[in-house]
C-alpha cells in the first residue's frame, strides 16, 4: 500500500472505530438491555408489555402527536416564508430573512419559561383581556396537560431547519420547468402543488425529518411543563432503577424503531422521488418587484412570524429582568439582581466552566474527525469513502435521548465501559464523546463544503514541487477552508454548550453539571428559582446569538446544508 493511500486508509479504520464503540456499541446495549432477560436469554417480553401498558402506550402516542404537529406546524410557517424569499423582493427581505434565525438562539426548555410567563394561566396575555374585559374568566392557553404548549414552543424554535432547507431547495429549481408548465396554461397554486413541491420535496423531507425527530424525541420542553405522559419523559424516570428496571430499555429501543421507521418511510414516500435538472439553470428566474401593497404583506408576514417567535425570548428575558412576575401584563418591579445571582449561585458558575471544558474539548475532537473525514471523502477515491460519509451523518438521524441513555447503559458497572459511570466517575470522557458524536455531521458538511469548494490543482501544484500530502493539507488547504471549519466549530461548540438530552441524562452529580443542567435545577427550586433560571437562560442565548450569527456570516445560504441527514 503506497503512502498516500495508507493515510486515508487510517482515518476509514480510525473513524470506524469511533463509531464502533460510542455509536453502535452504546445502541447495542440498550438493545441488550431490552431484549435479553435476567437469565441470559432471548426475550421479547418487555417490548410486549410496553405495548400492553396502557401508560406506556400513551406516552408512544403524546410523542407521536406531539412530534407530528410540531412539524406540520413548522412546515406551515416555513415554507410560505420561503417562497416568498425566493421569489419577491419587498422592505426588509434582507434584515428580516436573518432575523427567522433567532428562535435557535435559545433552546426551546429555557423557552418554556418565557412561554408559561406569558400564556400561563395567570400569565401576562390572560391577565390583559381579563384587564380589557374581553375574558370572564382565565382561558387555558396552553392546552389540557400543556400538549399545545409544547407543539407551539417546539415548532417555534424548529421553524427555521426547514426553512434554510426549503430556501436552498427553492434556489436549486430550475426556472425552465416552471415556465414551461405555464406554457401549457399550469400557473399559480396549481403550478405549485403540481410542478414546484414536488421538485423541493428531498428538501423539505431533509428538513422535516430532522424537526420530525427531534419533537418525537424533546426531553427538555415536556420535562419544563411537568408533561409527564411522554416516552421522553418516561425513560428520564427511569433512569433512577436502570440496573433493575428493564422497560426504560424496550421504551428506548421502541423509540429507536419508531424513528429508523418513519424515516425510511419518508425516504421511501418523497426521498426517492428525485427530479433531475440541468446543472446549471437553462434561464435566471426574475425576482419580482411587488407593489407598496404586495410589499407591505410580505414583510408583514415576515413580521408577524418572527413575532411569534420571539414571545418565548421575550418571555424569558422579561422573567430574567423582574423581582416577581405573576398575575401582572408587564413584572412589577425591574431588577438586575437575578443576573448577580445567576452568576453567583453555586450552580451557575461551575456550571458554566464545565460547559466550556466539555464543548471546548468535544469541539477539538469534532474538528480533527472532521476534517480527516471530509478530505477521504471529497479528495479521495478510496472504496468505501460513502459509507464513511453515511456514518458521519447517522447521528442526525438517531435522537440525542437513545444515545445518552445508551450511554448510561454500557457504563453500568460489569461493563466495558464502566469506568466512564458518571454515576460513579467524572462524567468529563462520556460528556465529551456524547457531545463530539451528536455535533460532528455539522463539522464534516462544513469542511467538505471546504474542501468541494477549494481546487485540488492548488493542492496538487504544491504536491509537484515537493511537498508531502499533510504537509500540503496543513499548509495551503486549511487556511483555504479556515472559514468553513470556523463556523462549522462555531456550531459545534454552541449547540453541545446547549446540549439538552445527554446533559440531563449523564451529568448525575452538582459539581458535573453542565449550564442546561444548572438551568433544569434552578427551576426546580422554590421562591426566585425560575427567575434566575430565566436569567441564566439569557446569558445562554447572548452567547448562542453570537455563535449562530458568525457562522451564518461565514456560511450564508450553505447554512442549511448542516441540518440535512
């Protein structure tokens, strides 16, 4: 083997290895746990009884409603948005079309407090129509058991994944076949249910699915909302009895089946469906002028969605900045004392340590895979370089729940791995790889964007005059594709700070927790613990804000391509 096909041939095996024991290893324990019984043999019985559970089964069904609704939800104010972006020019496209992003600017648990605050039952919006007189009495806003609540709140914060997939899908149609079903007298809401959805379907189901999942298995939105009739919330429980309880496995190993299920379907349905168009657009489609009034109601639209959007954020930060806020429009007394504790309290502030120590090393790792990983696959023809790229992306695709309770589940003690027991180790190594594994696709799509973008004559002129393959990669590569992997670490490093799943699940000790576990805690407490919840959730989102806007800056329209799976 010559030595410029043992290098790429390393990192294949390397990488494989990775995925291998904190991928598939930590799904082969829950799959051990839920399919093999006390005695050492095969069993079905506990996946049969989470279906005869009258408990369980609704906690599959509230998952899969909630997970359903959030998406159409989602679909139905992203895709107008995006079509309209596409095609028009109105006042504001551009300030606007960013401004769709803030809602990922906050995870959507810290949200629920801003939600609650505002359209609780002694909420601020109750509170203003009892005031005017238009309510007699409170109206539950949220919905029995807060199931509206939650699909609102996920939907929100969801939005924009398929909006940037559907934008990039819209840009990707070629006006060709749009102006030739006009021809044959195909126009308006027709031309768009016949010729333009279709074209953009493997778009909208790369976004969809991710919203899909995601709202089919959110642990954090339910958990804020005391929603407990929910798979999520049901496997968080049980955690506490792990070592003796096997149905925490069969409710994991169901969700796991649900969601490679829907989404073969969905691939099966729209993913194969493909549409094939010139490379490049046989004519440039003309981005229409609208009129004063056509202007004003696509702005207004825009508007009215980020306005949404943000009465979580705006719920939250008014929570942050009052000395006590219930049965009131606006809080009564404004203080700044709540962001003093939030940085003072004991929770807080190793709670922020910890999460810059392990976003900060599971970043490093992420950066080092990705590249190595996106260079096989984009400069490479090594066989096998597809499955490498499919197996970088798989943990889009499997919810962050199933893996953080897999990774509880092969470090109990008698196994392999138990001398990663958060329980009863430093939960530093498992938190690293969880967050590593979870945020690597964003590290890969954002490096091979790099690298597909960077001519390889650049590389292979240094190469000819002497200069090895790494040293060439080091040198003129890297500092070529420096922005790419700048905002794909930028998002990498966000979202684990952020991570909500692995961190509720696998910090199990105060002096371990991350910031999204400190957040959890905080509002768990009596007296002003919300509101300094809501105050730590501030600083959260400033610092996200910041992250999310530079590699938005960095990557623009490409931005999209990192959530697709």
């Amino acid at each position: 083997m010559s030595t410029r096909q043992l290098a790429p041939t390393c990192v294949f095996a390397a990488t494989a290895l990775f995925f291998f024991f904190f991928f598939l290893w930590p799904l082969g324990e829950t799959l051990r746990g839920a399919f093999v019984g006390a005695d050492g043999r095969l069993t079905f019985s506990y996946l049969f009884e989470v279906f005869r559970n009258r408990i369980y089964l609704e906690g599959l069904s509230n998952a899969f409603w909630l997970a359903v609704w959030s998406t159409a939800l989602a679909l139905l104010l992203a895709l107008p948005l995006a079509f309209i972006s596409d095609r028009f020019l109105f006042p504001g496209k551009g300030v606007l079309s960013a401004l769709l992003l803030v809602p990922m600017i906050l995870p959507p648990f810290v949200g629920a407090i801003g939600l609650k605050a505002v359209l609780g039952h002694s909420g601020a919006l109750n509170t203003l129509l009892l005031e005017i007189g238009a309510l007699d009495s409170p109206v539950d806003w949220l919905g029995q058991g807060r199931f509206w609540g939650i699909v609102a709140l996920n939907a929100l914060h969801l939005y924009p994944i398929l909006y940037l997939n559907a934008t990039a899908a819209l840009a990707n149609v070629d006006p060709a076949m749009e102006e030739a079903a006009e021809n044959l007298g195909c126009s308006g809401l027709r031309k768009f249910f016949r010729i333009t959805l279709p074209l953009i379907m493997p778009g909208l189901f790369a976004g969809g699915t991710i919203v899909f999942i995601w709202a089919f298995t959110e642990l954090g939105v339910p958990l804020m909302f005391d929603f407990t009739r929910v798979t999520s919330v049901q496997i968080f429980n049980g955690i506490k009895d792990i070592g003796g309880n096997p149905f925490p496995f069969a409710l994991v190993v169901v969700m796991l089946a649900s969601t490679v299920l829907l989404y073969a379907c969905g691939k099966f349905l729209f993913g194969r469906s493909g549409h094939a168009m010139m490379a490049k657009a046989t004519g440039a489609r003309g981005v229409r002028t609208l009129g004063w009034r056509g202007g004003a109601a696509c702005t207004l639209a825009f508007v009215a969605v980020f306005g949404l959007a943000i009465l979580p954020h705006l719920g939250v930060i008014a929570a942050a900045f009052s000395r006590d806020w219930y049965g009131t429009i606006l809080p009564a007394e404004l203080t700044l004392e709540n962001f003093r504790v939030a940085l003072g309290h004991d929770l807080t502030l190793p709670s922020i340590q910890n999460s810059l120590k392990y976003a900060g090393l599971a970043t490093g790792v992420d950066v080092v895979l990705g590249v190595a990983i996106a260079y096989v696959v984009v400069r490479t023809r090594l066989p096998g370089r597809e499955v490498l790229d499919a197996l970088a992306m798989l943990p889009l695709a499997v919810p962050g729940l199933v893996l953080a309770f897999g990774y509880l589940a092969m470090t109990q003690e008698g196994k392999l791995f138990q001398s990663l027991n958060p329980v009863t180790h430093s939960p530093l190594v498992i938190l690293v790889i969880a967050y590593s594994v979870r945020r690597l696709p964003y590290v890969v799509r954002s490096a091979a964007a790099g690298f597909q973008q960077t001519s390889v004559t650049l590389e292979e002129a240094a190469q000819g005059l002497g200069c090895p393959p790494f040293r060439t990669l080091r040198k003129i590569t890297l500092p070529l594709i420096a922005a790419n992997l700048l905002a794909g670490g930028l998002l990498a490093f966000s979202f684990a700070m952020l991570e909500v799943s692995d961190s509720l699940i696998l910090a199990q000790k105060q002096q371990d927790f991350p910031i999204t576990k400190a957040i959890y805690e905080l509002y768990q407490l009596l007296g002003d613990g919300r509101l300094i919840a809501a105050a730590l959730g501030v600083w959260a989102m400033l610092f996200l804000a910041v992250t999310i806007l530079g590699a938005s800056l960095l990557l623009g329209k490409k931005l999209g391509a990192l959530f697709r799976v």
